[in-house]
C-alpha cells in the first residue's frame, strides 16, 4: 500500500538527516510533509492511499452516470424515490443502520424498485477516523445483518462515512470484503443552503462515468434531484446504480 511506502521514505529521510547531522527545522519539515501527504490520503479517496476506491469510471462508452444518496433512509426518502421513479432513472442509496431501524419500510422500498443499496455503517461515529480495525469491522458488519433481515439484501458495496479511509479502515473494508465507493462530484448539500450554489457544484462537473455524492436527508435534496434529472433528460444521460456504472455484476 502506499501509506507503508511513504512510512519507508519518511524513515529513510529521518536517517538521513540524522548522519547529515541537520537542524532541528529539518525534522520538523519532513514531519509537516508527511503529515500533508497522510492528512490528504486519509480526506480523499481518489488518492487510493490505503485502498483501492472507485470514484467515477472514465471508461464508460455510453452517457451513464451514477447519482448516490448517504445517510438515509430518512422521512424524505420516498420522494426522492417518486422523482426517480417518474423520471425513470436508477440509484443507490448508503443506509446507515439505525436509520434502517427507524424507516425499516422506506428501506425495503428502495431495493422494491429496483434500486441499490450500500453499506454506510451501522451508527456513522462521528469517531469514525479513530476506530480501531476491529470496530470498524463490527459497524459494517452489524449493518449488513441489519439489511439481510429487513429486506434480505446483501451488498459488496460500502462508503465510508465522510469520505475518509485509513489503515484500520482498509482493513476493516478487506476482511468484509467489500468495494470502497466514493465520488468524483460532491454536492455538499449537508452545508450549503442555496440550491442554485449547489446545483452549481453540480451540473457543470457532470461526465460520462461520474459518481454524483447526495443525501436523501431534507427537502433541498429532493428540489436538487429535480433539476439534475431533467439535466440528465436534457443532456440525453442515463443515472445507473454503481454496479452497473462499474461493471461489478456481469
């Protein structure tokens, strides 16, 4: 992985400076560049730092994208699910686990129309960077059994929560064996309350092979989704679930 080869070179660095006999600023700017590189690797996932993550797909020959919804299911759900169905596009959803709990029929709707559903772990900590490999397995591993007994689904697919990655992480996501999914266009429609900004975000980004990042958690969300899917119908795409986008199920 890369983490260990860039643990190799800063360690070879520190050698270094230490028989160069260098000042003390030396070492604190080798430590201030490796901790930039580990801080970037662990906050962004196209880097595939500790992991192989699958960002968007630019090998894709067709129109296709893959719009994808965190945090759900949520009282806000159905609707998005109404726009998708009206509009005849498909998605997928990363539910987190209590929330499942609460919306156990919103949840069994998604994968009812055809939808698809990823693992966001069971409770998405706000800890979720300082979990030790053997919790971070339990989360996901405590929300798939979740989903087998709510609705029968199994799923390879998981997406961190807040997008971040890291050596127990990765491991957690091996030994459960799942696929790593990120984005290539981040709506940040959890923080900015101006839909026009968001759309912004949004539209002018869109590929064929992108992975769009929305939350099925307020009404903004489902006003947002409507004016990318008749983008979509404009531009002549077609929103496909992940696996599709990706070619995981052939």
């Amino acid at each position: 992985m890369k983490h260990r080869i860039s643990i190799l070179i800063f360690t070879l660095l520190l050698i270094t400076i230490y028989f160069l006999e260098g000042g003390i600023w030396m070492y604190f700017v080798a430590l201030a560049v490796f901790g930039l590189v580990t801080f970037l690797g662990v906050t962004n996932m196209d880097f595939n730092r500790f992991l192989k993550s699958h960002t968007n797909n630019p090998n894709v020959e067709e129109r296709i994208i893959a719009l994808t919804f965190d945090d759900g299911p949520s009282e806000y759900t159905p609707k998005l699910l109404d726009l998708l169905a009206r509009h005849q596009q498909k998605a997928t959803f990363f539910c987190i686990g209590t929330q499942i709990i609460k919306y156990p029929e919103i949840f069994q709707s998604i994968a009812a129309e055809g939808h698809e559903v990823g693992n966001h772990t069971f409770s998405h900590s706000n800890a979720t960077g300082f979990l030790t490999t053997f919790k971070m397995k339990r989360e996901i591993i405590r929300n798939d059994r979740l989903m087998l007994k709510k609705a029968g689904i199994q799923t390879d697919l998981y997406r961190p929560p807040f997008g971040i990655t890291n050596p127990n992480i990765a491991r957690a996501i091996s030994k459960t064996g799942k696929k790593c999914i990120g984005w290539d266009i981040r709506s940040f429609d959890t923080s900015i309350s101006d839909e026009k900004k968001i759309l912004n975000r949004i539209l002018p980004k869109i590929k064929p092979g992108s992975v769009i990042l929305l939350h099925d958690t307020s009404d903004k969300s489902c006003s947002v989704l409507e004016e990318i899917l008749l983008f979509l119908e404009r531009e002549n795409y077609r929103s496909v679930t992940v696996s599709e986008l990706f070619n995981f199920k052939k």
